[in-house]
C-alpha cells in the first residue's frame, strides 16, 4: 500500500471511528448492555464513558482533516484502546457475568487499536 493510499485510508478511519465514538457507543450501550454496559440499573457509570469517548471522537474527527499533525493523539487511541480492552477483558474472564464483553466492547477496541496501528506512521516525514 502506498504511503498517499494508506493515509488516505487512515483519514477514513478516523472519520468512521470519531462518529462511531460520538454516537454509536450509547444506543451500543442500550441495545446489547451485556456487551457494551459493564453497571447495570442506575449509574452514572454509561454517561462517564460516553462523554469520554464522545469527546475524543470529536478530537479524532479533527484529526482526519490531518493526521501527520496528530500523531500523538492518534497513537494515545491505539495505546488506551489496548490498555482498556486488556483491562475489561482480565475482568469479564474473572467475572462470569461480564463474559458478554468479550463479543462486544472489548474486541472493538483492539480491532480499533489494530486497524489505526496499522495505518498510523510511526513518525512524522521531514519535509
């Protein structure tokens, strides 16, 4: 792949994932708690994470218009994106009921981890 195609494809992705972040984790969280809700009933838990994530998706939308100029940002995604899908995943295998997370929540933020790692340069060309 070329260095043009894989930014270009890297824009992409960051525009798929910064709108998936702002308005997809929420309905997710509603639809199929058992794969995306780790409190159930009453928490102010679900609206913690989704401002998280809302807000880091509107970062990450910015940083499609050019991604050299948010290599940090985009490395700090993939890096917690691992560090948080390693944690739930420690959690939903030492607790039972947590296991929906393994098909949910938890193989999204590697594939996302995976797929921006994959794309991202490791450092910014001198020009």
């Amino acid at each position: 792949m070329s260095d043009e195609t894989r930014l270009q494809a890297l824009k992409i992705v960051l525009v798929v994932v910064g709108i998936i972040s702002i308005v997809g984790i929420y309905p997710l969280m509603i639809v199929w708690p058992s794969g995306w809700t780790w409190h159930t009933g009453y928490s102010d838990y679900p609206l913690m994470i989704v401002g998280i994530y809302a807000t880091l998706g509107v970062f990450l939308l910015l940083a499609a218009r050019n991604p050299l100029a948010s290599l940090s940002l985009i490395w700090f995604t993939v890096w917690s994106s691992v560090v948080h899908g390693g944690i739930m995943a420690v959690q939903a295998l030492a607790q039972g009921q947590h296991r929906g997370h393994l098909w949910g929540d938890v193989p999204v933020l590697f594939l996302i981890a995976a797929v921006l790692a994959a794309l991202t340069p490791r450092r910014q060309r001198a020009g």
